[in-house]
C-alpha cells in the first residue's frame, strides 16, 4: 500500500463514496508496528469481511495530533470513520486491536 499525502486527498468525496475509512496514520514505515500494520491493510483490504471499508496509509506527519500520538507510544495511530464521521482513533499495533476497532466501526449506531 502506498503512503499517501492527506492534501492530496478529496476527503468530501472520498466521505461520499465510502462508508466505512480506515486510516493508518504513519510518518513512514520504520517506526515500531508500522511495517506490520500497513501489511495487515493490504491483507485486510483484499477480504470479502471487509470489502466496505476503504484502507488508506496517510502520511502523519502532515496531521499534528496523530504525530503526537505515535511519538508518544510508538505505534500506528488509526483513525475509523463511518458515513465521514470519525468514531474511533488510537494507537493499534496488532492484528487482534485493529479487528476489535473494526467490529466496533460496524456495530456503531449514531444517536439523533
């Protein structure tokens, strides 16, 4: 998967288009868990269980609050939308955290 710069994203269409958005918010492959994370996209992104969502790997270090986060713990900060609302963010840096953070993005019901 290959790292993309968030302004050079049409994020109004991209809400649009997706229901579900899974960002991995990276600054570049070699910090601890990224490699991991951004292969389990790739795997994850080829599946019938989650052919709604759109993966993406953006570059954290054009979004100052995910830079934070992982310089914090050290990890990949995710961040999961649904219908263009953000849900959910954290750092995850296994398999098992980013399946919770997904099964919680489906079951999400917004409250009116």
């Amino acid at each position: 998967m290959k790292i993309t710069n968030s302004d050079k994203i049409d994020w109004p269409n991209l809400f649009l288009e997706n229901k579900f958005i899974v960002v991995n918010y990276q600054p570049e492959i070699t910090c601890k868990g990224c490699k991991e994370m951004n292969d389990l996209f790739q795997k994850l992104d080829k599946t019938d269980e989650y052919k709604n969502v759109k993966f993406l790997w953006i570059d954290s270090r054009n979004n100052p609050i995910a830079e934070q986060f992982i310089k914090k713990r050290q990890a990949p900060f995710i961040a999961v939308f649904k219908e263009g609302f953000l849900v959910e963010c954290d750092n995850v840096s296994e398999e098992k955290g980013l399946r919770d953070m997904l099964d919680r993005l489906f079951a999400f019901k917004f409250k009116l």
